[in-house]
C-alpha cells in the first residue's frame, strides 16, 4: 500500500463531495485536501490542506496552476509535504 511504503496520503475532495458522496465523520484521522475556490473555504469540516484556485499563476509555467495551502495549528512550525 502507499503509505507502507513511506508516502503521505490524503483524500481530495469538494463540498459537493463532503455533503452528498461521504459521511465525513467516519474518516477520523484521514487527512482531507479541501478544493474549494472561494475567499474562504466554504466547509464545515477541517481540513489539512486547502486548494483555494485552479487558475492561479506560477513564474515559468505556462497555464494556469493549482494553489494550495497547507493548515496548521496554531505555533506549529513544521509542514508536511503535499500528497502526490
């Protein structure tokens, strides 16, 4: 399995998916990647990562970019790599 094998992992989803498609209290300890393209993120649930545009811009790539955030504690200093 992926994580056997030293990769970090996480579920990718929306609102849409959280509200009609999982029972996202049944998913304690998986961490949540959380797509969602507006000022704030527009969910009720936590959540470790936020991408909050698919149309962001990055020097030397041509197109438009996905731009994440990752959330951590408060005081925290340590971020985990983003899930491939």
């Amino acid at each position: 399995d992926i994580e056997a094998e030293g990769y970090d992992t996480a579920l990718y989803t929306n609102l849409y998916g959280e509200t009609y498609m999982m029972n996202m209290y049944n998913l304690d300890g998986v961490k949540i990647w959380f797509s969602g393209f507006s000022e704030t993120p527009n969910t009720e649930y936590t959540f470790d990562f936020w991408q909050y545009t698919n149309t962001g811009i990055v020097d030397g790539i041509s197109g438009d970019v996905d731009l994440d955030i990752q959330m951590l504690p408060d005081g925290s200093d340590k971020a985990s790599p983003m899930p491939e």
